[in-house]
C-alpha cells in the first residue's frame, strides 16, 4: 500500500500550473481544485503526467524568455546611447496665421551660435510677414502688451531671411506675424525653415574659441 501523501506538502495546479499552498484545496491563481501535490505526479496517468511536463516547461520558456527581452533592451539601450532630441530651432513647416496675429518658434540658444533660415508667405499673393526675436523677459513683455527692446527686427517682407546670430545664452522667442489689420481679413499661409547653427570657432572639449 502507498504512503499517503503529506497535506504540508506544496502542489501544482493542473490547469494554469501554478504552485499550490499546503493545505489548499484550490489553485490561489485560477481557482482550479484538486492540485497535484509532491511525490504524488509519478502515480498519476500518463496524461497527467505529460500536462504536469508541458505547464511547466512553458511557465520556464516565459520566464526565460522575459529574461532575455529585458537583457536585450539593457544592451540595445547601452549600445545607442541617449535619444536624440530634435533641436526646436531646426525645424521647417507651413502655417496659416490669421490677419493681426502670430505664430512663435521658441528654443535655447548657446551664446555665439546661430539661427539660420527663411520664410514666403504663399498666400496671398505678394503677402507680406515680419519677424521679431525677443529672450525670454521681452517675450513675457510682449505677451502683456508692453513695450519692449527687441533682439532683431525683420520688417515685413513677402520673403524674408533669418540670421540671427545670439550674444548669450538664452532662450530665444522668432515671432513671425501678420501685419495686416483684423478688418482686412487677410489670413496668411507661410513657410517657414530655421536651422540652429552652432559658432564654427567652438570645439568640444573645452578649447580656446
């Protein structure tokens, strides 16, 4: 006559293959009665016996493989470095900016570099569009209605050309608007291209500019 089996002893659910508490009569994962508990699987049907087999090489191939992918992802990320985030200043669109209104492209710039580009106002024909640089104080300035001291001052033209070449660092504000009056209706299609040009005499590593 066999050994009866030890109720301390843990288990293993039939159906998702999960390991059973002593003393519990149902899987705590899927709920499924009846667990296999130690010593127990050599006794069951063959059947049973190759479930038992086939739950747990898969649970052993998922764990495995989530290992690898998270390997992987380590080794992918050390080897491409930081993401490369687009400069806000290199940047070329088209937008539509209604008649008395404006559009802004704003980033930092490093003391010494440049910002170059150009703009055309598509429609209408022969529209024209100015441009107003202003840091970051005159820019808040501008926002609340008040006077301010400009950077550059482009006046409107149908095309125009950006070189703005900055003192210091700062975050720089390129507001483009359209000069017409609300009562024209004219609403403006531009397109406009800006490339942030680092200063050609600055070199990595700290040397002499």
């Amino acid at each position: 006559m066999s050994a009866p089996v030890d109720p301390r002893a843990w288990g293993s659910c039939l159906y998702c293959g999960d390991a059973v508490p002593p003393d519990s009569k149902a899987c705590p994962i899927c709920g499924a009665e009846n667990p296999i508990r130690a010593g127990q699987a050599p006794k069951e049907p063959k059947r049973v016996r190759r479930r038992i087999w086939a739950l747990g090489t898969l649970r052993s191939v998922l764990v495995f493989g989530a290992i690898a992918l998270l390997v992987y992802a380590i080794i992918a990320a050390e080897l491409s470095g930081p993401p490369v985030i687009a400069d806000p200043l290199t940047h070329s669109g088209t937008y539509y900016i209604s008649s008395e209104n404006y559009t802004v492209l704003s980033g930092s710039v490093q003391g010494g570099d440049y910002i170059l580009g150009n703009w055309s106002v598509m429609v209408p024909f022969a529209g024209e569009m100015s441009l107003v640089i202003y840091n970051s104080t005159e820019f808040t300035q501008f926002q609340a209605g008040d006077n301010t001291a400009n950077q550059t001052w482009v006046a409107p033209t149908t095309n125009g050309q950006i070189d703005f070449s900055a003192l210091y660092t700062s975050t720089f504000y390129f507001v483009f608007e359209n000069p017409y009056p609300a009562s024209s209706g004219l609403n403006e299609k531009v397109y406009i291209s800006t490339a942030y040009t680092p200063d050609v005499n600055s070199f990595d590593g700290g040397l002499m500019r």
